[in-house]
C-alpha cells in the first residue's frame, strides 16, 4: 500500500530532520524535552511531497467522514504555509476534479493596501480546514481559526502534521474543532 510506506518514509523524515530531544524553551515559554522543528521536513523536496500526500489523504478522509465539501485550506504563516501548498497541489496533481485551494493567514493585517489578513485562495462561503505544523498548547492554530472566523470562514476541522501531545489537541477540540493529525510525540520519538 503506496501511502503506508509514505507515512513510514514521512516519519523517518521527521525523525532525522525534524525532531530534536534535550532541554527546549518553547514558543509558549514552557520547558520541553521534546524540540520539533517541521520546517526542515515540509521545506525538504522529498519531505513536502510526503507531506502532501499524507496530509492530502487525512484531509479527503476527514472530509467524507463529516460529508463536507472543502473548498480551501490554510493556516499561520510560517509554519503552515509549505504544508497548505504541498496538499493542495497534491489535489492538482491527483486529477481531482474540485480542488483543494491554498490560503494563508498573516499573524497581523498587512499594514498597506488591502490590509488583509488572509492571503491567497480563501473563500468564506465554503467549509475550510486550519492548518498547523506542529501543536503543543493549540495557541497558534486557534489564532488561525479566530482570523478565518473574523473573516467570515467557517473551519470544519484542524490538520496537524505533529501533535506533541501536550494538551493542544484537548484546548482545540474543546473550543468546539475536531483535530486530525497525522504523527504524535509518540509515532516520532
């Protein structure tokens, strides 16, 4: 089965690229054991093709699973960015008839033209789905969410590419969005 061994490659990827054990200060200001730094891994050539297609799969499954019809995906720049255009050219290159479309989401409004907030393919008359790289508190993605939301989006769903399992998973669902992630802590270490 061609995505299983994906995932495997994906995995093995993330473990010699991106995940780093020690002693972390986070982005949260928590202490860590645990450093995943996904960027090296989504901005990788073989890694962004493995991360479209693994994430490309969760997404569609999700997606069926709920009956949606996802027009576009997208999340806080910088770390969701590589992810979002790797799965939606990965709808492309399937052959898919209705395309998954890429947006991305500044952490402030631009200060100068339009002001926007949310750049490229966002349209807030269809489900969309959140995009992170990796979550620890769930801060991040629900910032994503709060500007799809004030932009009038509706997102049916969070796509994580690592869930270190430190209580992200927990705040997000609890606000009410179901999470899908494709590794934890406990797949990569």
């Amino acid at each position: 089965m061609p995505l299983e061994s994906d995932r495997a490659e994906l995995a093995q990827i993330l473990r010699t690229k991106s995940v780093k054990t020690g002693k972390f200060t986070l982005a949260s200001g928590k202490e860590s054991d645990l450093y995943v730094d996904c960027r090296v891994t989504t901005l990788d050539a073989r890694g962004a093709v493995l991360v479209g297609r693994v994430l490309h799969d969760l997404l569609r499954k999700e997606e069926a699973a709920k009956g949606l019809s996802i027009g576009s995906l997208g999340g806080l720049t910088m770390g969701a960015d590589p992810i979002t255009l790797a799965v939606a050219m990965t709808s492309s290159l399937a052959g898919e008839t209705k395309l998954i479309q890429a947006f991305n989401v500044r952490k402030e409004p631009k200060g100068h033209g339009r002001g926007k907030r949310i750049e490229g393919n966002f349209d807030p008359a269809q489900p969309v789905v959140v995009v992170d790289d990796v979550i620890t508190t769930g801060d991040s993605t629900l910032k994503a969410i709060q500007a799809i939301e004030e932009e009038g989006g509706k997102v049916a769903f969070a796509l994580i590419l690592v869930d270190r399992q430190e209580g992200g998973r927990q705040n997000i669902e609890s606000k009410g969005y179901p999470v899908v992630a494709a590794y934890t802590r406990a797949d990569l270490v």
